[in-house]
C-alpha cells in the first residue's frame, strides 16, 4: 500500500479531505486523480477533475457526487471491485479504461491499481477470449434466427437479424484483432477486415433483390461462425475444464459466465452439437428423469 500526496492545485487541495476519508476505510483499493485537457474535455464528462476511487465493498455498485468551489467543479465516483471487473470485460465503458490509464494514483492498497495498470498494458484488451466467446453467441443466435425467418419467407424479420448477425461479427473481428469494438463498428471494419466491410455493404447497398441479398448473408455468417467457433470457445471450454461436469446452474452462477446472459444456454447447446461438450445423464429423485450435465468433450481433453 502506498499513499501520495495531493498536488498543488487549487481542486485538488478542496478534495485533500475527501480523499484522506476515503483513503482511510478499510474497503478502500484505490484513489485515483484524473484531471481534464481542456475546457469540454469528455474523458473528464467536461468537470475539471475526476477522484476515482475503487471499492472492495460491492453493496452499492456506483456511488457520486458531485463538488465545486463556486468556479471550478469535481466529481467522486466510488466503483465497486465487481461492478469495475464487469466494465472491464464487457467494454461497455472505455472512459473507465481511460482514467486507469490516465489517472495518478495517490492511495493504492497492494498496489490494485497499478497492477491494473500493468495488465491492461500488457493487453490492452482485457478479457479478450470471454469477449470473443459473448460476440459469437449473440451472433449465432441472430444468425439461426434470422435463418428460420429466411426459409419461412419473412425477409424484413429475416433482415433484421442478419444486419444484427453482421454487427456481432464485425464486433468478434475486432475483439480478435486486439482491438475494443467502437461505436462507428463498420468504420474499423475498413481498415481490420475489409471482406466483412464488404459483406455489409452488400447487404445494405446492393440493388439484388432482399432474398438474394440475404441468402449470401446466412452462406457467408455459417462460413466466419464455423471458422471463429474453436477460438471463440475457449473461455467456456476453459471454465468447464476444472471439474468432472457441471449443472446448468453451477454455470449460471459462475460470475463471468453471468455476462453471456440469455445467451449462455444458447452457446451451450451450439457447442454440444459441433460435440465440443458433452452431456452426462445425472440420477435424479425421480426415476424417469435424469439431471443434464455438461462436460468438456473427451476428445478435446485427450488433445
């Protein structure tokens, strides 16, 4: 642990009391200092200084307030360890990445922050492979529903879900290149994977008609699903690896595995039918049923 001093700047001598009460409760991780650029600038929300501190207590996930001296303005957030690791790995939030990066530590117990610091230096995109493995569920659940609305002759149903198809996988290419998916996802596109770039384009621009337009779509999205699907899960893979078999609950109840979602179930019963996990038939009270559980494949343990 290790505590800094505060500068000498006129907003940071007004904070010196918060930060000292912070700094001295016992869930306190971290208490960083990020200051802004310029006058609008975002990675600040426009305040002229941001005290970020990190908390082990995970009761109230975020806490603000807001400060000022009558001229220049501050704001505290207070971000609980889970609610921190969650930004992190579904990169819902990159300003929090930001201020990790920017931020100046003046309190670090067991130097939490700067060996965050460190791992997101090391990899930038933390959490690549569960981020991966999120993108190629939701991806294939657009993609398989978009299919029966297709060969059921629903083409604006079945476009819907293919442009979202098409999103998810612009989003895994990205993720795969190392890269945090933005906003403006078809712009990276350009640059990382010009062929998938084109594959939207040509759904969106072309002068074919819908059916024939989305029937390339579904050819091309079960060619990059068949092509991602080994490498994309392998986080799941990974979890089901550390024991013998595992319930469907056990799985919904392990922290990680909560950011898939509705999607997990999903996932799973993909990967049981590319033979990637197998089920195990688990006695149950009732003699007529058995619990399904699910176990990495013995083939891939052999490997």
């Amino acid at each position: 642990m290790f505590e800094k001093e505060l500068g000498g700047g006129k907003v940071e001598q007004i904070l010196r009391p918060v930060y000292q009460e912070r700094a001295s409760l016992p869930d306190t991780l971290s208490v960083l200092l990020i200051e802004n650029q310029r006058e609008d600038d975002p990675i600040t929300d426009t305040f002229d200084t941001i005290l970020f501190i990190i908390t082990s207590n995970n009761e109230v996930p975020i806490q603000t307030k807001h400060y000022t001296d009558g001229k220049l303005k501050a704001a505290m957030h207070i971000i609980s360890e889970k609610q921190l690791t969650h930004w992190l790995l579904v990169g819902t939030n990159k300003k929090i990445i930001d201020w990790l990066v920017l931020g100046k530590i003046y309190f670090d117990r067991d130097e939490y922050a700067e060996r965050l610091k460190q791992q997101l230096s090391a990899e930038p995109l933390f959490g690549r492979n569960i981020k991966m493995g999120m993108e190629l569920a939701k991806m294939i659940r657009a993609y398989n529903e978009g299919k029966i609305h297709f060969e059921r002759k629903r083409y604006m149903d079945a476009y819907l879900r293919a442009i979202n198809s098409l999103h998810h996988l612009a989003r895994l290419v990205a993720i795969k290149a190392n890269t945090l998916p933005e906003e403006t996802v078809w712009s990276q596109m350009k640059k990382i994977d010009p062929a998938v770039y084109k594959l939207y384009e040509e759904l969106i621009g072309s002068e074919e008609a819908v059916e024939k337009r989305l029937d390339l779509v579904f050819l091309a999205s079960e060619f990059f699903i068949h092509n991602y699907t080994n490498e994309a899960s392998e986080h799941l893979l990974g979890i089901l690896n550390k024991k013998e078999s595992w319930n469907i609950q056990e799985l919904h109840e392990r922290e990680e595995l909560s950011l898939y979602s509705s999607d997990l179930e999903f996932f799973i019963e993909y990967l049981v039918d590319k033979q990637l996990i197998e089920t195990v038939s688990v006695p149950s009270k009732n003699d007529l049923l058995f619990h399904r559980e699910y176990r990495l494949a013995r083939a891939l343990k052999t490997m």
